[in-house]
C-alpha cells in the first residue's frame, strides 16, 4: 500500500526528520576541508544550519527566537526532527534537550545537539565509503528497483556495514549523514512513499558518494561546544515529558490537516529501518514500497485533540510553552487555546505566511499561515466553549464594507483568556469584529463561516475611513477568535496600533481612549452570495437575482431579503464616526480601559445612544465604574491597583473638562443664534418704519428679543408682521379727501396717535370713543393676548375699545 500515492498532492507537511545541510564550500575554507581531523570553527565561519525538507522550520527560526521568552535557560525541543530549532537554541548559548521517537531524528540530535566536539576525520570519511566483503544484501534483496538507480541499493549495504565500525558521536554522524543522503539525490522527494519513477533518486553510485561525502563534512563544520550540558533522548513524549525539567518546551507536534494526515515512521520507513538495518522488523513484502509494520498511531482528525491534551498535560509544570502550528489543522485555533487554557496558561497566537515546497504545484495546500502559540504561566483560561468550525475556500469576487458599532469604557475584562492584550508593544484594542445574523445593509453571517474564516482578519491592516492611501494606514489586527454565548456567535479580534510610527496613529489612540472615535468598519470579500428567498447563489454582483438587487435589506412579501455571505475573508478595518450596520459589536478594551458588553441591549438596537436622550454625566460614571472596579482592582497588585486610580482621576477631570466646554460652546452657539434672528427681525422691522429714540433703546429690544424663548420669539415676529399692514391702512385712509364747508380743506379727524407718557413715566387712563373697525379689535385682541403671555400686560393693554 502507497501512504502518499494519492495523499501527495494534498501534502501539507511532514514532521522535520531531514538534516539538508546546504553550505558553500567556501564557507568551510580549504585548510578545514584538508584537515584530517577538522577543528571547531569559530562562530562567524560556522555554516548556518539550513534543512531543505517539507514543514521544515528553517526559515522560521528567527522568529522563533523572537517569541522566545526571557531569561529562559533550559530549553527541550519536544519533537526535535531534524533539530534545526534545537541547533538554533544551542547556537543562543541555552541548554538544549532535544528528543524525538524516530532513531534518524535521534542520530542527528547526537550528533550536532549533544555532540560538543567530535568530528569524523578525512579517513574515517573515506573508511565508510571503503568496499567491504562482510556487507549484508538487505536493501538489494528486498528494494532493488525502487528508491534507487542501479548500484546505489549495494553501495548503501556497504556503507551501513562500515558504520558500525563506529560507534558513540561518529557513528551517529555517519548514521545521520547517510540518511541525509538516501533522502536527498536528484529527483525523487524527501520520504518513501512513491516506487514509481517520480519517487526514485537519479544519483549514480559515484554521485551518491559524493554526496555522501559532502554531508560528512558539513556536518563536522557545525559541532561546536556552547559551554552547555546538551542531551538527546529518543523517548516516547508522554514518558519525557513528566520527568523533564526546562524552563521552555518548544512543540513542533505531528498534526492532521484538512489536507492529509501522516504516519511520520511510515513515510521514512527506509531510513529508519537503514538506522537498525531492520533488525526486529518485519517488512510486508506484498506493497510496493517494502515499509515495515509500526505501532506508531497516525494523528487525525478524531484523535488530535485527545493528543494534545495528553502530552500537553504532561508538560504543565513547564513554564514556557511555544507549540508551532499551521491554518487548517485539527485541533482548530480555538480549541488550542482552550486546550491551553485548561492547563493554567496564557496564550498569545503569532502567525506568519509560510511556504510548504512539495505543495507548490498543488494549490493552496502549499500556502499556509504558520502558527506559533506563546503561552505563559497565568489564570487558567476559559474552557466553556466546544466551536464546530468549518474551514472555507478564499475568497475572490465579492467585496463588502460593514460598518460595525464600537464603544469604549471601563467594566470587566475581556470573555477569553486566549484572546491576550498586553501592555507590551503598540497599545492594542480588542472589539467584536461581526456578529451571526444579518446586518443593516442585508449581509448575513452564519456560525459556520464566521468560525471557519474568523483567522483570515489576523494581519489585515487598520486605517482611517477606508481609505486606500499607504500613509493612512495606522495599526493592524493581531489576534482573532470565535465565541459563542446565548445572543449567538462573534469574532473578537484584537487590533495594533503603530503609534511609534506614524502621528495619524497616535492622534488615532488617543481619540479612541476618550472614547471620541467610537465606531470602525469591518471590510471583508467573499467567495459566493446566496439569496435568502430563491437560494440562487451567485459570483458576481452583476448576476444578482430580482430579490437581491431591488430589495435587499428589505421584506418582500413579509420575507427578509439578505444575502448569505459564503467563502468570507476579512480584509480589513477602518476607524469611522457614523453608526455601523452590525449594531451590536463595540470595542471590548482600549489599553487600560475596558467595557463589558450591555447583555440587556435588545437585538437590533443602536448601541449608540440617540442624541434626543438624556445625556449621561460621564463624571458620575466614570465614579460609578471606577467604584464597581476597585475591589476587584485591590485583588492584584497594590501598585497596580494605585495607577489605575490615578489614571480613572485624570480622565475623570478630562471628562468633566470637556463636558463643560461642550456645554459652554452650545450656550454660545445657541446665544448666537438669537441674537442673529433678533437683529434680523428689527432690520426688517426698521425699513418698514419702525424707528427707536436712541440706540440705547435699539439695543435693549434687541437684547430682549434675542433672550425669548423660541415660542415667544414666533408670537413677537407674528405680532410684528402684523403691524404694518394696520398701519398702511391707516394711512390710505388719512389721505382720502373728505366733503367740507370750508373751501376744500381737509376735514379735521379724531386724533389715532399713541398717548404721551408724563415724565414721571405715568400712563394716563386713556378714554377712546371712536369707532374701532373689526380689524383693529382683532388686533388689540391678538397684542393683550400676546402681552399677557410674555409678562408684559397691564390693564390698560388688556381694555379692548367697544
């Protein structure tokens, strides 16, 4: 039976059990390849240990190193393989344990980890490539034709008779340069899983040892002594892990893939049957690749979770973890993290695009993000939630931007532990990302996708209202996670942002932490829609369906019309000032300050409060919160619980700064405002005739104009506008000429002025008999009415003439 006839294209990984050491020849120097016994180069000449094999680690070492804690001394590289991570850590002056079940693995960690000194010399080199009569034939008689041109498969039972002329450090450099070069050669792959022509190595017997040769050497050049007592085991993990004592355990584990799932012994059956010479193994001679029975239990997907709880467990009482992983794998993300948590750790996940090259022609199964979880001794994290996700396609043809509903505040901490906001860095944000369900602008959001595609929103950028400008970039997302609870599931993420780069990002944070920016906008692509009605799915937006593209958002025919997002990859988030389409996301946490979700919020309302409520006195809440946080604060760290006072001060008199000026300037404006309408009111008033005695005057009605209550102001300006009219009317009527006995001369007419105030300021009873018409009673009537209301009134002003 092929294991990767058909899994091959679908490869994502294999554990590192290869030692490709490439190096320039240069690098080593003509003295050090002629030396007959070779000498510890110094550290500038020593060749960087590179492997060229599948999920090997080599590119990832320095960011490895990056995230390894400080002050670590004792490091055990759980699941060595080629020992590349090992070999890095050894090469920072730590002590290194490095351990893996596979006797290659083992030999290559004796030789380059534990081994501080010894080297093959030239002629030892050349012994191993020395014909021997005493060879056995084992490869010859059991893999002739498969793996292997034409007198490689003797050459090979020679050299592994030799080895054993050997024994401590050097034979375990012979044993491991020789299965270097069995894996390697031109053509063929890395393991030994294929007897077709595409899995057979093309070197010649000549080439082989060479080849040989060549990997000796580059193996002599990278022992060196790093004044550490460094060991390898070759132990089955759950047995090592209770005993071992370290300060960081590195895990590279064996994991399944939604591509493929690997019995690491089986795929290098050869070379590790080459290590024993198959002693005590049994080959099963009716496959086609000769692999030998193991006991050896394949990771997958039912099995991993109980994997890794089980040599997790073992390794609790180390402190520092850091477990390399991959997208795709089981167990997902989440249930990492609550694996982790339930061992008393805190977690940070860092990711990384990383390349995987026997999968290059084979689709996206070659491009990964790889995975390293940084866990820490902490609170014992929460392990409430069993996630189903489902892993999607990318997402290609759809673009969608979401505005999504944010707020900033004190309150509790966030609802993971996983999800871990440090102070280290740029300051960090955390907020729900999106929510299941369907949003203002009719995009709906299932369970399924939100927990399969949540971790494509990890490394998009943050900026300001989704502009496409470099420069306003101003902070990234660093962590994702999907929760569920009663109202349904969500993506919480966690956001960076760079204020020791750039202004826009530090005004940014600021902002945020005053609670001024209070909402941002979600932006992601997807794959396929589907419409919630006809359930016709689409790939582009141009194919819509009549339901989509005239009603989405809406009801038709008393049906919601939405469009259910498939293949959803977060790309993006900008910082907005408008409310946003998922009402119900906010910020979680902003530094220091942090606010615990309204559970009371009904579904579909604002979490924004409308400007036609009540304000809230931000003072009196700050004071209200930072009362409800102090015993809760005076649990930890006393100096802790005192900088927190003091900050919840400060921005107590913030608040209640700005609250002041706010109220100041809309005193202002609205002061403003008045006096504007009253002074256009008496322009208006004046070029129809209306004239004051001094300005004195003109300013006091102005004045009292502009300090009317707007109802009053409406009555005055009504009163006003009524005013001329009468007065035109009058005046038509005094012109009119009258019948008289005195030659045409103008009759004389009751006199209509305003009676004269005495100087003491004393109105005299006024006595009217003339005839008063209907329009002038209305009008007396209209002004006592208004006077009356406006305080003004006086019994003289209240007499209407019969």
């Amino acid at each position: 039976m092929e294991l990767f006839a058909t899994d091959l294209e679908r490869l994502a990984f294999l554990l590192e059990a290869d030692a490709a050491l490439t190096l320039d020849p240069d690098a080593l120097g003509t003295e050090a390849a002629e030396q007959s016994a070779p000498e510890e180069l110094p550290p500038e000449k020593r060749p960087k240990y590179i492997t060229n094999y599948i999920g090997s680690k080599q590119k990832l070492v320095d960011w490895i190193w990056k995230h390894t804690p400080e002050g670590v001394g004792t490091v055990l590289d759980a699941f060595s393989g080629s020992a590349v991570v090992a070999y890095m850590y050894k090469t920072k002056g730590l002590q290194v344990i490095a351990n893996d079940r596979l006797r290659y693995c083992h030999h290559a960690a004796k030789a380059i980890i534990e081994n501080n000194s010894v080297r093959l010399s030239e002629d030892e080199i050349e012994a191993l490539l020395a014909d021997n009569a005493k060879a056995g034939s084992f490869v010859q008689d059991n893999f002739k034709g498969i793996f292997f041109a034409k007198g490689v498969h003797a050459l090979i039972d020679t050299i592994r008779a030799n080895c054993d002329k050997l024994s401590g450090f050097k034979k375990d450099i012979a044993l491991f340069g020789l299965g270097k070069t069995c894996m390697s050669g031109k053509g063929g792959f890395g393991h030994f899983s294929s007897s077709t022509d595409y899995g057979r190595r093309q070197d010649t017997p000549d080439e082989f040892k060479d080849r040989l040769r060549k990997n000796l050497q580059r193996i002599n050049a990278l022992v060196f002594d790093n004044d550490k007592e460094n060991k390898a085991h070759r132990q089955d993990i759950n047995d090592l892990l209770p005993k071992a004592k370290a300060d960081l355990a590195y895990f590279d584990p064996p994991y399944a893939t939604e591509f493929s799932t690997t019995n690491y012994e089986r795929a290098y059956h050869f070379v590790e049957g080459l290590m024993t010479y198959w002693e005590g193994l049994e080959i099963k001679a009716d496959t086609k690749v000769k692999y030998y029975e193991t006991d050896h239990k394949t990771v997958t997907k039912a099995n991993a979770s109980e994997f890794f709880q089980t040599f997790l467990g073992n390794a609790k009482h180390i402190p520092h973890w850091l477990i390399s992983y991959r997208d795709h794998a089981y167990p997902n993300e989440q249930e990492m993290k609550r694996i982790i948590g339930s061992f008393g750790k805190q977690s940070r996940m860092k990711s990384k695009d990383h390349h995987y090259a026997i999968t290059s022609k084979h689709g996206e199964a070659s491009n990964a993000k790889e995975r390293l979880f940084v866990c820490a001794p902490g609170a014992k994290a929460s392990a409430e939630r069993e996630e189903k996700p489902v892993p999607m396609a990318a997402a290609a043809n759809f673009h969608t931007s979401i505005p999504v509903d944010i707020r900033l505040g004190d309150g509790e901490r966030l609802a993971t532990e996983a999800m871990d906001v440090g102070s280290a860095g740029d300051p960090q944000f955390s907020f729900v990302l999106c929510r299941t369900g369907t949003n203002k602008n009719g995009d709906h959001f299932t369970a399924e996708e939100l927990s399969g595609r949540h971790m494509t929103a990890v490394n998009k950028k943050v900026d300001l209202q989704h502009s496409q400008e470099f420069n306003d970039i101003v902070g990234g997302i660093v962590a994702a996670d999907y929760l569920e609870d009663d109202n349904g599931g969500r993506v919480e993420c966690v956001g960076e942002l760079y204020v020791h780069d750039t202004p826009a990002a530090r005004l940014a944070y600021k902002l945020m932490k005053r609670g001024i920016i209070s909402q941002v906008s979600m932006e992601c692509d997807y794959q396929e829609g589907e419409c919630s009605v006809c359930h016709k799915r689409f790939q582009n937006k141009a194919d819509y369906c009549t339901h989509l593209r005239k009603f989405k958002g809406r009801d038709v025919g008393g049906q919601p019309v939405f469009e259910i997002l498939h293949g959803v990859t977060f790309t993006g988030l900008g910082l907005l000032d408008r409310k946003g389409a998922d009402e119900n996301a906010r910020i979680l946490q902003v530094a220091s300050l942090q606010s615990q979700p309204d559970q009371s919020q009904p579904e579909g309302d604002s979490t924004m409060e409308d400007k036609t409520k009540p304000t809230e006195d931000p003072a009196a809440k700050t004071e209200s919160d930072a009362a409800k946080k102090k015993p809760a604060q005076q649990e930890g760290d006393p100096a802790r619980v005192t900088d927190l006072e003091k900050e919840n001060r400060q921005l107590k008199a913030q608040v209640a700064e700005l609250q002041k000026r706010v109220q100041e300037l809309e005193a202002e404006q609205k002061a403003a405002a008045c006096r504007s309408r009253a002074k256009k009111l008496l322009t208006r008033l004046e070029k129809q005739g209306l004239s004051f005695a001094s300005d004195e005057d003109r300013e006091a009605e102005l004045k009292r104009l502009a300090e009317l209550s707007d109802e009053a102001f409406a009555a005055t300006e009504a009163a006003y506008e009524r005013l001329p009219k009468s007065a035109k009317a009058d005046k038509d009527k005094e012109e009119k000429p009258a019948d008289s006995d005195q030659g045409g001369k103008p009759a004389a007419k009751a006199s209509t002025e305003t009676p004269l105030r005495s100087d003491a300021g004393v109105r005299p009873h006024d006595v009217d008999d003339r005839k008063v018409s209907l329009e002038d009673r209305l009008r007396d009537g209209f002004m006592a009415a208004y006077r009356n209301r406006v305080g003004e009134d006086t019994p003289e002003h209240s007499e209407i003439n019969a």
